[in-house]
C-alpha cells in the first residue's frame, strides 16, 4: 500500500537547526521519495518501508534532544505527483 506522509521535526531546545538538518539528510538518505518545504518534510513509499525507516529515525533524534515534537500527516495513496489545479 502506497502512503503520503507529512512530519515536522520540532527540538524544544535553543540548538534545534543542527538536530532538524540531520533528521532530513538521513530521511534523505533513505531512498525513498522525499520533498522539503519550510515548514515541513513529505516522505512517499511503500508503507512497510516508510514506517520502518521513520521508526528508526525518529527514535534516534527523540534520543538526542532533551525534549522534542515529531507531528504526522499520513495519507493512503502517493501523492508525490499532485500538482495544485488553481
């Protein structure tokens, strides 16, 4: 089954950026399809697979902050190619 997933890496720490840049280079790493705004980063796979890796991404940079949010979108189809019709 094919999923969409939107998550926000939120360190509740003053040195965040360092924390934020590495989770993406590792989801970037992954080999999936991902895509990055400002605001948020989109990951588009195969849900076994995108679980599996956002499991153990999210776990080792929960581990390296104090405190932190990770908030996620998740949506039952790839949407990867959606281009806005307005």
């Amino acid at each position: 089954m094919k999923i969409s997933v939107e998550l926000t890496c939120t360190p509740l720490q003053d040195e965040y950026e360092e924390t934020i840049k590495n989770f993406i280079l590792r989801v970037r790493a992954s080999g999936l399809t991902v895509l990055e705004n400002p605001l948020s980063t989109q990951v588009y796979g195969e849900y076994d697979e995108v679980m599996k890796m956002l499991k153990r991404e999210i776990k080792d940079s929960l581990e390296l902050v104090n405190a932190g949010i990770f908030t996620l979108k998740i949506v039952k189809t790839d949407r990867s190619a959606y281009i806005p019709s307005f």
